[in-house]
C-alpha cells in the first residue's frame, strides 16, 4: 500500500533533500521510493513543496500527491501562504516544525477533524542549530518523522543521513545526531498521551 | 640579411635570390595545394588568393598536420561544388555562424584522441567572424582554444549579393546601404574593429595582413604555429564583383589600402601591440577610393569629389589610424 | 543520469546550462575534473547553438560527443541540430523536455521535442529514470552504428529531479554492449576528405532520401538491440513501444514518457471497475514505429492520445502522425492535450476522460483541466476590446491586475 507523503518549506531550508533523504531511506530497507520537487527557478526564501512516495512494489505514478498520508512543514508561516492541509487523509500524520504547539501556531481548528494523536510540531529549527551550526531542519524533521509514522526506521534515516553528508564524516554525525533527537522528542511526546498533544481542549 | 623583395603585380611567385627558408612556401614545388586549382571563385578574388596562401603555409608549418573547419560564404561554396572539391586538406563546413565553436570540437576531438601534433585552423569571412560568427569567436577566445581562426575580410557579404556586415567601412555602397540620399554608402560611426576585439580577449596573437604582401602573410602564419592557445589573423582580400574593381587591381587595392593607412598591419601579443608595418610609401585614400565602384558616388567622371565632406572623414579616419598604430615613421603608435 | 552517460565512455562533452538538465552536465563536469572519467574534454561553452557546433566538430574529427539541452536551448541550436541530422553524425543528446515560450515557462512538456522531429534525429522517449539511463546507453550504439544522432528525451523535473530506484550497469556491461567509436569517415590530415559540401537539385533529394531509410534501418535495430540489452543488462528497456493490458481492450490510450506510468496505475483501477482499457507507450517516436503501432491498435474500439504538445491552428501532434499509421481502418482517434506548460496530470482528471471515452462521448480535441472560466472571459474582452499583444499580460489586464506585477 503506498504512502504518500507531501513535504512543504521555503528555499534553502532542504525540502527537496527531505524528499530526497526519505526515499534513500526507505530504499535502504528494501522497499520503492519516489522522490520529486515541485519547482521554481533557484531562489531562497520561496515557498517549495516536494512529494516522497514510498512502496512495497513498484511506483509508477508521476502525479503530485494530492492526497497526503503525512505532511512534513519545515516553515509554518507557510499556512498564510499556502493550502498547506489539502487533501490530507482524515487518517494522516502531520508534523510541524516549530517550537510552538499547534494551538499557539493557529492550527488548531483547522486540524481538528485529524486524529489528534497524528499531529505534533517538533522544534526542529531549534534542533538543528545545535547540533549542526545551521537552521536547516530537514534531516531533523525526518527523524520525528520515523518516530511519528513508522513508516521508516531511525536507523535507516542514519544511514540516509549519513551517506548524504558522507563527504565530511563530522557534519554527518551532527545531522544524525540532530535527526536522533528529534526521533527521541517525538517518541516522548507520543507516549506522553492525548493530553500532551497540543490541541487544547475541546471546551476552548 | 637576407635581401627582401617586393611582389610585382601577382607574376612573381618566388624570389629566387632569397634563401629558401625565406622563399614563399608557393615556390615550393613540394607545396601542399591546399586549395588547388578547379575552383569556381571569381576571376581576381583576393580571397581564393589569400586563403591558398594562408593554408600552404599553415601546411608547411604544421608539417601537414593540420584540420580545417570553414565558415559559409564565397570560400566554401567556391571550392566545394559537390560532387567536387578543391580541397586537398582535411576540410569540414557546418554552418555560417559556428566555424569557432566547431573548430573547438575538432580540438577538443584530437586532444582527446592524444593526436596533440594536428592542429586545427578555423576560417571565414568578414559576415561569419564579425557578425553572426561573432558569439562563437569571443567564446573560442575566451576559453583560449587551440585555434587558428582566419578571418578573410571582403567588408561585406559577398556570396549573397554585397549586403553590408559588421566589417563594411563607412561609405561603402552595398546592397543593403545603398549610395543614395544625404548619406549615401555605409553609414559613419558603425562597425567592429575586429582586431582590436580579438586584441581585447588578450589571446596569445593577434595579426592583420593583406593580400598585397603575400610573405608578410605566410610568416604570420608561420609565427601564429608557433603558438598554442586561441590566435586570429584578419586578413584583407579585396573583392573585384563586390568592390567594384578590376580584377587585375585586388593586389594593388590592398596595397593602397596600408599604404592610406586605412588599413592597419600589425601584430599583437597577449592584447598589446608588438610590431607594426611602417607605411613605406604613404598615400591619400582619394588613390584607393577611386578605384572602386563602391565609392565611385564620391567622385564624377572626372575623378573629383563630389562630396568632399565624405571623403575628408575618410581621410581623417585613415590620419587616426596612422596615429594609433604608429604607421609611419615619425609617429609613435599610442595603442 | 550522469553516472550512466560516464560509463559510455564520451570523449567530448559540451553543453550550455539551462534548466532543468543542469545537473546531469555539472556531475559529468565533475567527474572530467576528478579524472574519474577520462580521456574526455569537457567545453563550457557560450550558447547552446555553440554546444551542438562544439560537438558537430568533434564527432566529425573521430569524437564520441555528448551534450545536453531543453527547450530554448534546443531552439538556439536548431540550425546545428539539422546539421548534425543531414551530416549524419553520431552525436548523443539528453533533452529533458521542457515547454517552449512565450511565455517563458521551465516546466516540463514536450513541445520542444516536437519542434525537432523533422531534423532527421532518432527520438528516444523514457518512461522511468531507469529507461532514461539505459535508453542513453543503447543510443550511442545505435547511432554510431547508423550514423545518425539521437536524441534521448526526458521529462524535465518530473524524471529529471524525481529519486527513484535505478539499477546502474557496470562499466563491464556498458563496454560488452557499446564498443570504441570508429567513423568510416573522419577528418585526418592523414587522409584528407572534404565534409560538408553544397549539394545541388541532383543530389539532394538522394541524401535526404538515405537519410529515411536510415532511420527504417533503425525502426529494425532498435527492437533488435533492445534484445541484446535485456540479455546483457537483465532488463527491458526502450523497444519501439510497450503494451500494456491492450491486448482485449476496447479503449487504448497512447502516450509518451512519464506519463505512462500514472496512466497505468489508472488503467488498473479503471480495469478492476469493469472497463476494458489498455495503454500503449511509445518509446521511437521517430522514427514512428507505425506497423508496430498499428498491430497494436487495430483490434481497439476506439484510441485516446494523452499528449503534452499540440500544433497550434490544428491539434495533436502525436495524435496526427498516430491517426497516419492508422489509414484505413475506423478506429477514432481523440486527442487529449495535457501537462503543456508542465500542469500536473492527475488520475482524477484522467479518469474522467477515459470514462467518457469509454461511453463514446468523448470529443475530438480536449485541453485537460482548461480553466474554462478564464479562457471565456478573455476571449469575450477580446471581442469588446480587440488590441494585440500577449495573452498571459492582457489576461492580467482584463483581471484589472496591472501587467507589471504580474
């Protein structure tokens, strides 16, 4: 069964290697992956999206995926700009970077059809920055997202990473350290339990 | 010393007086006749005349190791009207505008191939170097390429019926740029100094030659050999249907040409002027206006100018150029 | 994509950049400067039309060139893309196809590829990156063993930016499959010969006319040498077209590159609901494999050409020489002209038009998810307000937005 996974952030802050490092990932454990950008002409700052498919058998289809089982947000001040949430399936992950829960991004009512515990921002950015030096938060993101889904194992995503970056072995080891410990926040915040997601009541 | 002679006329091939090493490569019965005989170019063309010079003696300084890759224009549709050819050389045609760039492929193809003895020699005339050959030249400089690229320089576009190009001087009738109304010919103020602009890319050498000094032309040659890296040589070749000249008149044309200082012979290296031919007989570019049809609207029947405006700046254009150049003696260039 | 071209050993590689092929070029760039693939010259060249001359020349003189463009770019080079196609050289040329402008769009359709299929070049269309890389591979062979350059098109972004499983050959595969590049006819001082004469009235229609059955010569070498490749590599790749499901179906659909394969995620769906529908790639668009399209075709009730060009004034481009290969029988031919400009082609859109073309209503030409809206309302401003100019603007105008900001 594929699952279909939509990453959204703004130029420069790797949503294409996102895609990219997701399908190595995938790939590394066996299975087919389809990874491919949305594009524009190069320019950092500009609103990107980038698809990732992954499946036990072969992927032949080249549409954008319009029905995500999970959405990646590398910048949250896309939902102003973008239709971030559409299409998503009623059974679908989503994870946000940032270091605000949902309700406080504004997210909340919109999210509220979604299964709650699917949903959970990541303070990513945050993240990175120490363990790497730079506020670039795909590999980060994509660790929580091995924790979230399941879909991909951490130590795939390791490996993922590390190949990557395999041309300077100190960077690679920061950015799988990075994507570890978003891994271990999302773990937490999951067997935290319904109360420790951040949609706030439903009396609010 | 050796002693120098001058040609006479075009009767004179070799100079039997003067040491073989210093004889035009065309006293060689062992010459390559590269361009060889059965061509259809008009009678006097300058152009046949300077190629065949220039590539026997390409030929001579590259031992026959040597490629050619021709531009469109009188040169290639004179000498290849299939099923006939002649030329005796490697000789490959593509298009008008991309002599440069496919002569870079040749290189590239014989670098690769470890053949580092062929060289490749580029040509075309003024329309296929200086305008639409232009983009692939500057880019062939600029990357230095190891090419000998031959500009052959008629001033305009002749196999199409004399339209007027990037390198037509001012005042010229052409087709296009007709002797008609308050500034009849090429207008003044346009057109490309194409030497100065090969110069500009700061290439390893850079020559100006004509048809009237045929030894100066083979030695440019042979020196250009001697050097690796992107070189230009322009070369003046009058052309008697488009010049409206006689045919018997393409040497002494080009002659007059240096001599009014209208047309400047010289070397370059690396950008920088290195050595020039002093005019050894200065004269007024009335001489060398005359005997063209193509500034025949200057003059009555008489020879006098009817616009002497047009012929003074021509004068001046030619005085500016003595000076730039240092084309006689008691003038320092200032180029 | 890069890795591949490498292990065909090319001896020259020049190539201007544009989007969306930049990558391929920068890693063969790389791996010139590194000496991982030598002896080759890497040219950074001035224009592409200088791309295609920089390759002429070196084909010419004994070279195994390679370059790569799209779109404008291969607009620019038109006059040496001819060239090349009536010298006969063996040139190998990636086009990671992309819409031509104005207006200026990067994303991907196949308008350029149709701008050059008259030049005389065999044209490749990949359906995965793993055909895209393999069709590489056996379009060096196939055109120096022809004397015709090829040119392997590829859709830009959608194939040439997506990360899919490949199986990369081995540099020992590609050398059992694609032996050293050796021209009956070159440029050597050693034995001189003149390339590129003007052939008059009395030869020239005999050239051109070599030229065709070159390419006849290529419709046979093609599936032949798809053949060696699978024994040689273990998978199938190229051929003249794939079938897929035709075989009892009432609907084909016809189409070119990646495309295919949402095509045939839908055509399973569509088949598990009951319809009889079937899709057939093509893989030679030219030269157009019209006896195998046919035999494909001729028991069908009705074709459907999914294509992402059109002839403006007229229709499908695809579709037209599809409907010449199929002169003389009455199966109709629709058009469906889809993804022009690179809008994404989705299986929700699709469907509904193969399920309209299943009940028989599906019209001649269709423009796939036309804003209709749009389109009514310019042409009804046009009419009140007749001006010339360009479309894209004057649409911005009518919606009161000015031009500038567009």
């Amino acid at each position: 069964m594929v699952f279909e996974v939509r990453i959204h952030g703004r130029g420069g802050q790797g949503v294409v290697t996102a895609a990219e490092l997701l399908a190595v990932a995938a790939f590394e454990e066996g299975r087919f992956a389809q990874a491919f950008p949305s594009f524009g002409s190069e320019r950092t700052g500009a609103p990107v999206v980038s698809y990732c498919r992954l499946d036990e058998r072969e992927i032949r289809t080249r549409e954008p995926v319009v029905a995500p089982d999970a959405l990646i947000v590398l910048d949250p001040t896309l939902v102003h700009q973008v239709d971030l949430f559409a299409g998503l399936l009623g059974t679908g992950f989503v994870l946000v970077n940032s270091t605000r829960t949902l309700d406080e991004l504004g997210l909340g009512t919109l999210l509220e059809r979604f299964r709650h515990d699917r949903l959970l921002t990541v303070p990513g950015t945050e993240i990175a920055q120490r363990h790497t030096g730079r506020p670039v938060p795909n590999a980060v993101l994509l660790g929580g997202f091995a924790a979230l889904t399941s879909e991909v194992s951490i130590e795939a995503v390791t490996k993922a990473v590390g190949d990557r970056f395999g041309a300077s072995p100190s960077v690679a080891e920061r950015n799988v350290a990075a994507a570890a410990e978003a891994y271990a926040y999302v773990r937490r915040e999951m067997s935290d339990g319904v109360e420790k997601v951040m949609l706030s009541a439903p009396a609010d | 010393m050796a002693v120098r002679f001058y040609q006479v006329g075009s009767f004179a091939v070799g100079n039997r007086l003067v040491d073989g090493t210093d004889r035009t490569v065309q006293s060689d019965p062992g010459r390559s006749n590269s361009l060889t005989s059965g061509h259809r170019a008009c009678q006097g063309c300058g152009e046949a005349l300077g190629a065949r010079y220039a590539l026997d003696a390409a030929m001579r300084a590259t031992a026959g190791r040597m490629v050619a890759v021709n531009a469109t224009g009188c040169l290639e549709v004179f000498s290849t009207p299939y099923p006939e050819t002649s030329w005796q050389i490697a000789w490959l045609h593509s298009l008008f505008g991309n002599a440069p760039a496919v002569a870079t492929g040749v290189a590239a193809a014989l670098r690769v191939k470890g053949r580092n003895d062929v060289r490749v020699v580029g040509q075309a005339g003024d329309g296929g170097t200086v305008d639409i050959g232009f983009g692939c030249l500057s880019g062939m400089f600029e990357r230095n390429d190891d090419v000998l690229f031959i500009c052959y320089d008629n001033q305009a576009y002749m196999n199409t019926g004399v339209q007027r190009s990037g390198a037509t001087p001012p005042a010229a009738r052409t087709a296009t740029t007709e002797a008609v109304g308050p500034e009849p010919g090429n207008p003044f103020g346009q057109g490309k100094n194409m030497p100065a602009l090969a110069m500009a890319h700061e290439i390893p050498y850079v020559a100006t030659a004509t048809v009237a000094d045929l030894h100066d032309l083979e030695a440019k040659i042979e020196r250009a050999m001697t050097f690796h890296g992107a070189r230009y040589l322009h070369i003046l070749v009058p052309c008697p249907l488009g010049w409206g000249s006689a045919a018997c008149d393409t040497v002494r044309i080009a002659r007059l040409a240096t001599q009014t200082g209208l047309f400047p012979v010289f070397e370059a290296e690396h950008g920088e002027v290195v050595r020039v031919t002093k005019i050894r007989r200065p004269a007024p570019v009335t001489e060398y206006l005359r005997l063209q049809g193509r500034f025949a609207h200057l003059f009555d029947g008489s020879g006098q100018p009817v616009r002497p405006d047009i012929v003074a700046a021509l004068q001046d254009l030619a005085d500016r150029t003595v000076r730039r150049y240092g084309l006689v003696d008691d003038v320092e260039g200032g180029f | 994509m890069a890795h591949t071209v490498a292990l065909c050993r090319p001896e020259v590689v020049c190539a201007y950049p544009i989007s969306p092929q930049t990558h391929i070029i920068e890693a063969l760039g790389a791996l010139v400067k590194t000496g991982e693939l030598s002896p080759c010259e890497f040219i950074n060249v001035e224009s592409e039309f200088a791309a295609m001359s920089v390759a002429i020349g070196a084909s010419a003189a004994g070279a195994r060139a390679f370059t790569a463009t799209s779109s404008q770019g291969l607009l620019f080079m038109m006059e040496a893309v001819y060239n090349a196609g009536g010298l006969g050289l063996p040139i190998v040329m990636t086009l990671a196809n992309r819409a031509i402008g104005a207006p200026i769009n990067i994303w991907n359709d196949h308008s350029d590829a149709m701008a050059a299929r008259d030049a005389g070049w065999v044209q490749l269309f990949a359906e995965t990156n793993q055909e895209a890389a393999d069709l590489h591979i056996l379009a060096f062979r196939l055109a120096e063993e022809l004397s015709l350059p090829v040119m392997v098109c590829m859709d830009g972004f959608i194939l040439t930016h997506a990360s899919e499983r490949v199986d990369l050959p081995t540099p020992e595969q590609v050398d059992a499959y694609l032996p050293p590049f050796e021209p009956r006819q070159l440029l050597d001082p050693d034995d001189p010969v003149s390339i590129g004469a003007m052939v008059g009235p009395e030869a020239f229609e005999e050239v051109r006319f070599i030229a065709h059955t070159r390419h006849l010569q290529a419709l046979v070498r093609i599936e032949e040498l798809s053949e060696e490749f699978a024994e040689t590599f273990g998978r199938d790749s190229g051929g003249l077209l794939h079938r897929y499901r035709t075989v009892d179906a009432d609907t084909v659909v016809v189409a070119l590159g990646s495309v295919l394969g949402t095509i045939k995620d839908l055509v399973d769906t569509l088949r598990e609901g009951g319809m009889r529908i079937g899709v057939l790639g093509i893989t030679s668009f030219r030269p157009f494999p019209s006896d195998a399209v046919r035999a494909a075709l001729e028991k069908a009730r009705r074709v459907v050409v999914v294509e992402k060009a059109f002839s403006v004034g007229f229709g499908g481009v695809l579709s037209t020489d599809l409907a010449m290969s199929l002169t003389g029988l009455t199966v109709p031919v629709a058009t469906v002209v889809a993804g022009l400009g690179g809008r994404p082609i989705t299986k929700t859109s699709l469907q509904s038009v193969f399920e309209s073309a299943d009940r028989g209503e599906l019209g001649q030409l269709t423009f796939l998810d036309l804003n209709h809206d749009l389109v009514a309302r310019e042409l009804q401003r046009i009419v009140q307000y007749p001006r010339s100019g360009p479309s894209a603007e004057n649409i911005l105008r009518g919606l009161g937005t000015p031009a500038g900001t567009g």
